[in-house]
C-alpha cells in the first residue's frame, strides 16, 4: 500500500498522534542548534520520529515507544516547569502544552491498541 493511499483510508484520530509525534520531532531537532546541542532534545527528537514512524506504519513496538517517549517528554517537560515557571512565560506554558498533549497522545494510543499489536 502506497503512503497516499494509506493517508486516504486513514482517519484524523488515526493521523493525529503521527502528526503530534512527527512535529514534535522535528522541532527538538529544529531547536537543537538553537539550545548549544543539549543531547536531550536531540534524543527525544530522534526517539519521537522513531515513534510517528512506527504509529504510521503500525508496528507492534510502536505502542512501547509511545508509552518510552511518554517517560522521556514527562520528566523533560516537568523539570523544565519547575525551572522556568517564573522567569519564562513562553517556556513555562510551551511545557506545560508538550506535557498534557503527551499525556493525552499516549492515553489515546494505549488505549486504542488492538490485541493482536502488543
């Protein structure tokens, strides 16, 4: 099946979490320069690719990598808070957006798994 026909059959829900986990990817590796090359954002750019890829094409470690990236963007996005809440608005509210978004991703893909693809 070819990526356009794929992307016909699919739904927005389905294409939602690759659209999220795609953008969010390319932006930490967009911003990666721009942060003196903190290895971080690297990773979870790099790691977050692997995972729209994975959604994309439906593998069965797709579900793992989400519930991995979950970890990864939870404690990267807390911390981040907890540093500049106070001193960076845009930050602070940018951390809080990546935090619930991922939250809401990883509900939506965890539980809309099916039983063949664990």
């Amino acid at each position: 099946m070819s990526f356009g026909s794929k992307l016909k059959t699919a739904n927005i829900r389905a294409l939602a979490p690759i659209a999220f986990y795609g953008v969010i990817g390319v932006l930490f590796l967009v911003l990666l320069p721009l942060a003196n090359f903190p290895p971080h954002i690297g990773l979870t750019g790099i790691l977050s690719l692997i995972t729209a890829y994975g959604l994309f094409k439906k593998r069965f470690w797709a579900v793992w990598l989400v519930v991995a990236v979950f970890f990864v963007a939870t404690t990267f996005s807390l911390y981040t808070l907890a540093y500049v809440i106070f001193s960076d608005w845009i930050v602070g509210i940018s951390m809080m957006v990546y935090a619930v978004l991922t939250w809401a991703f990883t509900a939506y893909v965890v539980l809309k798994r099916k039983p063949s693809e664990t």
